[in-house]
C-alpha cells in the first residue's frame, strides 16, 4: 500500500484539522502519524481519516505533545538516550503508544529512528560533508567533460578525488573520538526494546525499526541483523530507508552502501530520493535513483507499506505528481500498469 506520512503538513498557520486535510488531498490511501502529532489527537485524527475511506497501516512514535498546537516545535525522546530519564520517558511513550494503538485497532509502531544531537559534532561533521561533496561533485563534472576514459589529461583530477576522500575520511575518524561509544547508546535501546515487545506482543501490536542516518548511532544498517538476532521470534520488522543508508555510509566517507539481507524481516520501504547536492527529493525523474538498487521491472519490490515521508511543507501538486510517479515505476506496490491502465488511487 502506498502511504503518505503527516510530516508533510505546514505547521503554520494551520490547525490540526486543516493539516490533515492538506494530507488528504493528496489522495494516497494510507496515512501514518507522524511524530510530530500528539497521542492525544489520535483517535479524533484516525476518525477522520477512517471517515473519509483511507487507512491507517501505522503510527510513529515516540511523540512529542502540542507540536501541532500553534506550531511549536521538539524533538522526542530517545530510546537510546544515555540519559536514563529521557530513555525511560521514551520508553513510556511507546508503552502509552501501544495501548492506544491495540484501542484504535493500529497494527504498527514504527519506531523513530535514533539521532545525534543536532549541535555539536554533527553539525561540524554536516558542514565538513557538504564542502567535500561540493569538491568531488565539481571534479566529477570536470572529468565528464573528457570524452574518452583512457585520455591522460583525466589523471590529476582522478588523483584530486582520492586526496579529498582519504582527507575526508582521516576528519572523520577524529569525529568518532568526539561522540560517545555507540555501544552504550545500542545497549539503552536494547533495554527499552527488551520491555516495549513484550507489551507488543500481549496486546499483537507490532514494532517496526526504521534505520537510521547518523553516523556511530544504533540502526545503522549494519547494526539491525544483531538487534533482529537479539529479538528473533519477536513482534519486531524493518523499514527500509535507502536514502538513510547511502547518506549513513557517504557521510563516513565509504563508497559501498552494506547489503540488504533483512529481507525477509522488511516491513516497508520509505520512498525518497537524493539530488546532485545530497538534498533529500521526491521520487521523480531527476535525482540518484537510489531506489533502483531495490527495485527494477524485473524484481519489482513489493512490501505492505510503501512510504512517503517528504518534508514539511512539500506541495500537494508536487506530492500528486510523485503519486503518479510512483504508479509509473511500479514503486506503489502494486503491479506496474500496462499501457492505457488509469491510474488507480485505490
């Protein structure tokens, strides 16, 4: 099922019914909540969108209150928090969350993926990124002027990319020693983990992992087989996030994004793209095609959640289009269309 997160809803000047009515227009049979809608407009919420035939497949959590009231913004809190108390506070919220998901019939928490503190550290490693891909970026498109592979004049700027990439990578492995071990961050979520599926599955809602994009945090892909092995048998599935991956493995200066192999633990598929900056786009026809390495018209990919979750403020015009997209490449998970098919919201 295609489906369109909240997070794309303007926060100003709006209130909640007309945030949700901006989602709606888009026509997209599913609507996830997103974090930034507070637990306790979620069943007003959920009956009108149950009201006007669309489904709710699942919620994210942990939450933030009033974020939609007067468009106050915070961050949730996080599961792998170092701090006890925020751990603990997160961990409530998805407690809190699956009893109201088992009330409202949702079958589906999928956890916020953990973050570094946005200052700091990952600000630094954020501003040395992007002045290393707008180099490599200018030397790509200087070697694409050269007609043939093999021409001599190519040779100083191939030189030039691996001096700025083993540059780049000596900075981040400096940046390592400046954030704490992720080893104490993966053990809090494996506590609160530990707690929030045996609630899960007494109450047969389950929990899906989204990975993460930060750098040293513990969803990054090549971290979730341990925490799949840890939990085997439990009310626990995956959401693919192939932006999250590649900009996780570019932002530490690695070339090959690590394969995929929880496939048979994949719940879902967030659908995004990157442009020629490392922005985070729409699916259309421009940008990485990162979805490609998923996804072809001869294994097509087809999962129970195919997830829009553009930025706030995207247009709805723009999100249409990327609907319509989506049907194009078969990226919706139905079918791809024969020729002449109309296209099919439902």
């Amino acid at each position: 099922m295609l489906c369109l997160t909240t997070r794309m809803a303007p926060a100003v000047p709006s209130t909640s019914e007309e945030r949700l009515k901006s989602v709606l227009e888009v026509e997209v049979p599913g609507i996830i909540l997103g974090p930034e809608v507070p637990r306790s407009d979620w069943a007003a919420m959920i009956q009108e969108i149950r009201g006007a035939q669309y489904f709710v497949p699942a919620i994210f959590a942990p939450s933030y209150e009033k974020s939609w009231k007067n468009g106050a913004k915070r961050s949730s809190p996080s599961l792998d928090a170092e701090d006890s108390t925020e751990s603990q506070f997160a961990r409530d919220q998805v407690l809190d969350s699956l009893m109201r998901a088992e009330d409202l019939s949702i079958p589906y928490i999928i956890l916020t993926p953990p973050r570094l503190a946005p200052q700091g550290p990952l600000s630094k490693l954020h501003q040395r990124h992007m002045e290393w891909a707008h180099k490599r970026n200018q030397l790509h498109t200087d070697l694409s002027s050269f007609p043939s592979r093999e021409d001599p004049q190519r040779l100083p700027f191939e030189r030039e990319l691996i001096r700025l990439q083993s540059e780049y990578v000596r900075f981040v492995e400096n940046w390592r020693q400046q954030i704490p071990p992720v080893a104490r961050r993966r053990n809090a979520l494996l506590r609160n983990l530990d707690k929030i599926l045996d609630e899960a599955d007494r109450r047969q809602v389950s929990i899906s992992l989204r990975e993460g994009v930060d750098p040293e945090t513990p969803c990054e892909r090549h971290r979730l087989k341990e925490i799949f092995s840890i939990f085997d048998g439990a009310p626990l599935s995956m959401i693919l996030d192939p932006v999250a991956a590649w900009l996780n493995m570019d932002m530490q200066g690695l070339n090959d994004v690590p394969a995929f192999t929880l496939t048979k633990e994949c719940h879902g598929i967030i659908l995004s793209d990157l442009d020629d900056l490392h922005r985070e786009i729409l699916i259309g026809e421009k940008g990485l095609h990162l979805w490609e390495h998923y996804h072809s018209e001869e294994t097509p990919l087809s999962l129970p959640l195919h997830i829009l979750d553009p930025p706030e403020g995207t247009l709805t015009e723009e999100l249409r289009h990327c609907r319509e997209r989506c049907r194009e490449l078969g990226l919706d998970g139905l079918p791809p269309p024969e020729p002449g098919e109309p296209f099919k919201i439902f």
